[in-house]
C-alpha cells in the first residue's frame, strides 16, 4: 500500500509520528478511526442546569487577562458577547492561545456555565463561529506532536488523493444486498460527519466489513483444515500413567479428565482443533507438557507458542525441570544471538529436538521442522487467528491445542474459531486458597498501606495496577506509576525495594524487571495493566488494584489471577472512588466464568477479550460483543460467498488469502 509521505505535509517527522499510532501506510491512515466525535450544538444559556456541558460562540470584548500560579499553571479570563448577552469566561492552562484572542475574535467556547455568577468555565476554546445546524467533530487518539487538526487533514489529503484506489471487501452483490454505499464515501463521511443518523449508517458498512473480511478468513482457514487428515497415534494407557508419576503433585480430576480427551484426539486420524478452557491457576500448563510428551513418545516435535518472552522462558524453565533428560527442549526468542538461533532453527529441522517453546519468533524466523506434530498456543485470545494459521502451516497437518483463561461462551467460541472441541477445567488444584477480596473505597488509603505493610513485613511481595489517566499518553502512564512510587516510598519509608512497568518501557526492559520480581528482588511491583498474564510468582500474595471500577469484572479477575498461585493466603484490594457495588461481585465469587456472565448482563459489551492495553482488540472498528448482530450476518455471508462459483468473485476471494498470509 501507499507511502505515506506521497501525502503533502506529511514528511519524514509526521511519519514517525503516525508510526506511533501505528499507521505505517495510507490505508492505515484511511482506517485510523475517531475514537470519539462531539457534537457541536450552541446552547440556549437560558435552558440549561447547572452541570450541563454547553457549547457558545461570541465575539471576544475583553483583552485576556492572564494570571500565573506555581508549577507553571494558568488561568485566563476575558469578557464575551455571545447572540444574547455578555459572559465572562474563564479557562485554566491556555494562557499559549493568547496572542490569537484578540478583541473581536470570533470563538467557541465549551464548558460549564454559572448562571449565578455569569461565569462560563471553558474547558475547551476554539476559533471559528458556531453554524446554525449541528456541527459534529471528529476527534482521534493522538500523540505529542501531531494535533487533532493535522491528523484530520493528512486523513483528508489522503482520501482525495488514494480514496478510488482503497479495496472494497465487501462484494458487490452483498453491497446491493444492504444498501450499502462506497467505500470512499462510507470514509468520508465517518472522518467528516455531518449528521449523525448518517454516521451510524456509515460505521455500521465499516463494521460489516471488518467482520466479513475475518469471517471469510476463518471459514477459508476451516475449510483447509478439515481436508486435511491427521497423524495417528497409539498413545498408551500406561504412558498416561508414567507421566502422572514424574509429576511433583497429583493432578485434579478435571485435568486428567482434560488429558484423555486431548490423547483420544491425537489417537485418532481426525486432525486435533482443540481449545483447553481453565481459569486462571487451574493449571493448563501441566496438561499442554503431557501432551507435548505423549507427542515425542509417539516420534513428533511440538511448538509452544506464548505471547511474551518472559511466559515462553518461565515454560521452558518448567519443562527443563519436569522432564530432565528425557526430551529435548529448546527455547526460540526474539532476543537470541544469531548464533544462538541458527543452532536452533538447524536442530528444529534435523529433528534433534523434541519440543520448542518461543515466542512469535517461532513463526516470524526461517524456521523449518522436521516433522511438527502438535501446536499449541497458550494465552490464545492474545494471538490473531492469522498468526495461529502461520504457526499450523509450519506442519503437514499438525494437532492444535489452544489454551486461554478467557471463558468464551460456547456459541461464541464456534462463531469465531469456527468448528472447534472445547476442554474445560473447572477444578483448582487441591490446597489452593481461594483469594481473599475486598473492596476499598479511595480515601481509605490508610488501611490498604496498612495491609500491604503486614504483608510485606512477611516477606511477601505485592502487585500494584497503577491508576487510570483520561488521555492515557504514555507520559500520563509513566506519571501515574512514578507518584505511587514516590506515595510507597513515602510511606513505608524506603524500605521496600519497588519496581515500576509501564506501556512504553522496552520489552527488554520489562522482562528484567519481571524478572527481578519472580526472583524476589522487588518487593512490590507497580504497573499499569502490561502486567503479564501467566507469569507465575507464588511469593506475591497481594495484588492492589486502584481505579478498580475502570475495569471490566473479567479483566480484574484476570488481574486478581495474577496471586495466589502458591499456598498461601493472597488477598485482592479493589480501591475506586464510586460504584463500589458492581466490584462486589468479586467479593462473592473466585469463579471466571461465573463473573464473565456477570460482566455480560451488567456491561452488554462486556471485556471478554480483554483490555486494550494487553493487546487484545484484534479489530479497528468492531466490537465483537456488541457488534455480535452483525457478525453472525457476516457468518453467513461469507459462508455463501466461498461456496459461489462466480468468476467475478475470484479476483476479491484471493486477495481475502492473501490477507491471510501477509498479516
Ligand atoms: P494456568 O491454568 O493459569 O495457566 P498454571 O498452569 O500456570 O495455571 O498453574 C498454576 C500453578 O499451579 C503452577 O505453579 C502449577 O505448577 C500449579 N499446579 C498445576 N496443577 C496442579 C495440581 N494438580 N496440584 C498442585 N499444583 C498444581
Ligand atoms: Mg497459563
């Protein structure tokens, strides 16, 4: 696809920039969608309650009087005549736009407005004049350096100068069929609305199409599954049992429940399309290593395949101390030296080794197998369905197991993964304590420092999620982790050796971090939400969670997942300034799937798949729990689209594959 610095304006910086957002090229930029859109009405000052948002326009009558306070803050105050009479408006922190409010400037003012007192208290000023229609903004996720206004018009720049030339997913036949109009136009009017019902319209052509696009390629994908048949096996009985006596614990029914139905698959010539359902700490893990071994048993390698570097390692370290010598496991990361990876990879195809654990690196290097006979992937909702098919490709016909704490509701399993067997745990392993949860509100701090203080004092060692920043740039983010930092060092006066994570730190650099936590060189470990999913750390038994009422019930069980892995009594503090009720749940139940059904009837689009910081959206525009209307239509259709013979259609179903291939 197109440069994006064929675009005027853009450039070497502007490109950079874009990068950041992850726009790398102009379809990119054409699909980079308004997080949010205002709706600029001019308010009736004589109609409004007090708390009301109000939109105004005027001429300004005053010259800007600028007060400076500490730390560089500001405030500013002029008069404005509006259509009907004279207010004075005050905005904090804008004392930059000075020079361009002049007397008799035109401006929009957005705010709250004081009838009492004629004050207007503007969060928002702009230049310009209000129409007499309704004026909707566009208004996208930015990054330093580029403002709303620029984005806007590179975006515009680049419909007029590539719009023809975007590709149209949606058939023709399929377009007729819902009315639908361009797709040139259908961005238009999304970057520019004008009317609202219009815009719904729009968003809804570009939220069909994204869901066709993935359907199309799931059902693509099935189908070459099922022609292919796989390898078969005559895994034992006895086998099963010789691996329960190397284990250092005995398995609960549900796992070895789980293992028979994964040895029956890989027994038979049906290829293996498994997904291994189990909250958080109902040992997964365990069940994927017999797999693994009853595959080397039976004379195949094996791949796993985890989101992180750290999860891979903290595996392999597992697997190495599990079987010993009686396989061979290496481990493929992205921060090997050359060297290091071509031993691997020349291994991986001679067959000297059994198992192999990495990262994406398993599919983005040259590597080739000598004969792969069982994928899996652990932390699957993290995983594009492309990147698992990349990973199966590398196989004749390999088994596939997937592994993933997120309880998906079994319709919605099949809806996206298509046809697919599901293994559930439900059981925990014995011994383990249920986490114990409370509910704090924000200005009981002192009692939460207090908890944390005794654990510590036990030397163990705590999780801390940072608080939430409206805007959440990464400099809000580094912000937010750095002042509790400072607050915990205050109050336990030094003593405690703290480490800090946040979005934008190096992988490199969050890995060693991790690390020092699981090896008890970090006390508590502060972080916004990147904190790993599956990492083990049974010495942290306390996990505090601020802004708990930001998040969905799931992802916070999630989070609470993240302790109480080991024997002794963890405890999760959700602190939130309001709506404590909803956090009660968590009080009551430790169960996922329980709480995932909670979350569906109380948010409607509940985070099922997570949360956008730990990578998980895997669409630009739709959303699958809310949008789950369309999907299914989009099931359908795409369905009968690959089964149509039309020569027409040829050309757009081989660039639905290659979509596949390239991502
Ligand atoms: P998850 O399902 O979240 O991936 P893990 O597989 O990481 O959970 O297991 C969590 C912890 O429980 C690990 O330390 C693992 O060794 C341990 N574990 C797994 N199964 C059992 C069992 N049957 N008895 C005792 N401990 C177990
Ligand atoms: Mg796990």
């Amino acid at each position: 696809m197109m440069d994006l610095k064929t675009i005027k304006g853009i450039g070497i910086k502007g490109e950079e920039r874009l990068n950041k957002l992850g726009i790398y090229d102009v379809n990119d930029l054409l699909t980079y969608f308004p997080s949010r859109y205002d709706v600029l009405k001019r308010s009736d000052l004589n109609n409004i309650d007090t708390l009301d948002k109000v939109v105004i326009d005027g001429k300004i009558e005053s010259v800007p009087l600028v007060l400076r306070f500490n730390k560089g803050l500001n405030k500013m105050n002029f008069r404005l005549v509006t259509k009907d009479r004279m207010i004075g408006v005050s905005i904090f922190n804008r004392a930059f736009m000075k020079t361009h409010l002049t007397i008799g400037t035109n401006v929009i003012v957005i705010g709250k407005y004081d009838k009492d007192k004629n004050i207007l208290t503007a969060s928002d000023i702009r230049l310009g004049s209000l129409s007499n229609e309704t004026k909707i903004e566009a208004i996208y996720h930015l990054t330093n350096g580029l403002s709303n206004k620029n984005l806007s018009n590179y975006i515009n720049l680049g419909l007029m100068m590539y719009g023809k030339e975007l590709p149209d997913y949606i058939p023709l036949y399929l377009q007729e069929k819902y009315h639908f109009i361009n797709k040139r136009i259908t961005l238009n009017i999304v970057h520019n609305p004008t009317d609202m019902e219009k815009l719904k319209l729009m968003i809804k052509r570009l939220k069909y199409e994204e869901l066709f696009v993935f359907m199309a390629k799931v059902y693509y994908l099935n189908e070459k599954n099922r022609k292919d048949s796989g390898l078969t096996r005559n895994i034992k009985e006895s086998e099963i049992t010789s691996f329960y006596e190397i284990l250092p614990f005995s398995l609960t029914d549900d796992q070895k429940k789980v293992i028979h139905e994964i040895v029956e698959d890989m027994n038979s010539s049906k290829v293996m399309n498994r997904l291994l359902q189990g909250d958080v700490g109902s040992g997964k893990t365990i069940v994927s290593f017999a797999a693994m071994y009853f595959n080397k048993l039976a004379g195949y390698q094996s791949a796993l395949m985890a989101p992180t570097e750290i999860l891979a390692t903290q595996h392999y370290n597992n697997i190495q101390k599990l079987f010993k010598d009686k396989v061979k496991a290496r481990l493929l990361i992205g921060s090997l030296t050359k060297k290091e990876k071509k031993e691997i990879v020349e291994e991986l195809s001679s067959g000297k080794i059994d198992i192999v654990i990495g990262t994406h690196a398993l599919i983005q290097e040259d590597v080739t197998y000598c004969n792969l006979g069982l994928v899996i992937t652990d932390e699957q909702h993290r995983f594009g369905v492309n990147q698992r098919a990349n990973l199966k490709n590398k196989g004749i016909t390999p088994d596939v197991l997937y592994m993933s704490a997120t309880p998906i509701p079994r319709t919605f399993a099949l809806t996206i993964y298509g046809d697919m067997d599901i293994s559930t745990i439900k059981e925990m392993p014995k011994g383990r304590l249920p986490v114990k949860t409370i509910v704090k509100k924000d200005d009981e701090i002192k009692d939460v420092l207090n908890l944390m203080y005794e654990e510590l004092q036990k030397k163990h060692q705590i999780y801390v999620i940072a608080p939430l920043i409206e805007g959440d740039s990464d400099i809000n983010e580094q912000k937010s982790v750095s002042n509790l930092q400072d607050k915990m060092n205050v109050a336990f006066g030094m003593k405690y050796h703290i480490g800090i994570l946040h979005g934008k730190m190096a992988n490199s650099l969050k890995d060693e971090i991790m690390l020092k936590f699981k090896n008890s060189e970090i006390d508590i470990l502060i972080s916004t939400t990147v904190i790993e999913v599956g990492v083990d750390v049974p010495n942290a038994s306390m996990i505090v969670i601020f802004d708990a009422n930001k998040f969905g019930l799931s992802t916070l069980h999630q989070l609470r997942g993240r302790v109480g892995r080991g024997n002794i009594q963890s405890t999760c503090i959700l602190i939130s300034k309001e709506e404590t009720e909803r956090l009660k749940i968590l009080e009551k139940t430790v169960d996922g799937f329980e709480i995932a059904e909670e979350d569906f009837k109380l948010r409607g689009s509940g985070d099922l798949f997570g949360t956008r910081q730990s990578g998980e959206i895997m669409f630009k525009i739709a959303n699958l729990k809310e949008d789950y209307r369309i999907l299914l239509a989009a099931k359908e259709d795409a369905t009968e689209f690959w089964k149509k013979k039309d020569e027409e259609l040829t050309p757009l179903k081989e660039s639905i594959v290659k979509l596949i291939d390239t991502n």
